[in-house]
C-alpha cells in the first residue's frame, strides 16, 4: 500500500474505531492515549547504571558477559523496564501477541522522545524483523511497525528490508539461560543491502539480554555497516538463571 493511500484509510476508519474500540491508558483508564502523561512519568526506567554495551541493569561499565563474548553491537539503550507491573509489559504483550497494532506510533513516540533528550546522529533505521512464518501468522512485524513510526518522526530513512531473518528461532522470553539466548539467535538474520560507512540505529520492541541485537549487528556489519546501536522500547530486568 503505497503511503498517500495508507495515510487515506487511517484517517477513513480512525473515527469508527475510537467510537467501537476506544483507547484508553493502559495503566489509569484515562480515554484518548495508551500512555497518559501521568503514568508516562510513573512508568519503571532502565536508570544507570546499566552496561555500556547490552543495558544489563545495575551493571557499572561493561559487564563480564559482553568482555567475553564481544558481541559486534555497539550500545543497547532503552527508556523503560520490562516489568509486569509497567504498563510497558502488557503494551509489548498486545502488540506482539494480541494484534493490537495500534499501540505502534504511541511506543515509537515514547523512542522518540527518548533520543531526542541526547541527540545523535544516525543515517539510516533498520528494525528488528520477525521471520517470515510470524508475520503471517501475526500480520506484521512488531519492530517495524515501531521502525517507521519514529523515522518519521526523526526524519531518517528506514530501510526495513536492512535485515532478513534466516532462522525461525524460538521466543528469547522461552529460552533458560543467557547462554541458550546467544546460542539461540546465531546466524539468524542476513542483510542484502550495501549498508557501507552506514551508522545504524537498530529498532526492536524487547531486549532481553542484547543476544538478538548482537545477530543484527553481525548481519549489518557484514553488509557494511559502519557501526550499529540499538533502541528498544523496554529492557527485560535480570532473573535467577536456571540450570
């Protein structure tokens, strides 16, 4: 659907669906936003100190796990915390498991609001996409959904062919350990475009543990990539790893 068109259907059937299906703040109640400014502010925040490559909360520098592995992602950064007691987690749950599309522009207005507190420079945005199989089953990729809302809103081209996943891996939230999640997500995505000297900013909607940020990175960074950083909506929290 080309966007003159896609800009046409919203603003046909928006009216009719705040009359069946009105939005209301996902936390308060209050009608009109998914996220009142009141509970914006209330909201869990991923707050330093967090690891200066994958975000681990409560990690000062650069955590053991990123030292050893060395994963090609050159920052993780994310405005809130996944916890079931944000409205964060039931808004990711929605958009990823309930179809509630909607709820894209409103997260990637949060994002942008986020990076423009310390602006940087990127060329081009390239979501986190889902494999093939989830999207059909889903009706859209999550990621990039998010993705281009808030290259509008920046004004930076969103390329959301950039990556191509390769590999049906299971959820990262079903996996055990941190180790399952890196093993999990190798070789899952490649990239055919010629993203040479290219800056990067990588868009997902979670990161668990910065595993799958890592794959992307590998994939952008073989196609040319000068350096790749990644914005997600929430960072999932740490938890007892089981063996």
């Amino acid at each position: 659907m080309n966007t003159a068109l896609k800009q046409w259907t919203e603003r046909l059937w928006a009216p009719a669906l705040d009359i069946l299906f009105p939005i209301r703040c996902l936390d308060c109640g209050a009608p009109g936003r998914f996220f009142c400014p009141t509970c914006v502010e209330r909201m869990p925040k991923l707050e330093e100190p967090f690891c200066e490559i994958c975000a681990d909360p409560g990690t000062e520098g650069i955590c053991g796990w990123c030292l050893d592995r060395e994963p090609e992602i050159d920052g993780i950064q994310a405005p809130y915390l996944y916890m079931r007691s944000s409205p964060i987690h039931k808004a990711i749950a929605m958009l990823k498991y309930r179809g509630i599309s909607a709820l894209a522009p409103e997260l990637a207005e949060l994002l942008s609001k986020f990076l423009q507190k310390s602006p940087s420079t990127f060329d081009c945005i390239v979501p986190v996409v889902s494999h093939p199989s989830r999207i059909r089953r889903r009706g859209y990729s999550q990621a990039s959904l998010i993705a281009s809302h808030l290259g509008e809103r920046l004004d930076i081209p969103v390329f959301e062919d950039g990556l191509t996943r390769v590999l049906n891996a299971p959820s990262q939230l079903a996996t055990r350990s941190r180790e399952q999640r890196w093993d999990n997500v190798q070789d899952s995505f490649n990239s055919e475009l010629d993203l040479s000297g290219l800056i990067v900013l990588l868009v997902d909607d979670l990161v668990t543990t910065g595993s799958t940020a890592a794959a992307a990175a590998h994939a952008l960074k073989s196609a040319g990539a000068l350096s790749v950083f990644c914005i997600a909506v929430a960072r999932a929290t740490p938890r007892p790893q089981r063996v």
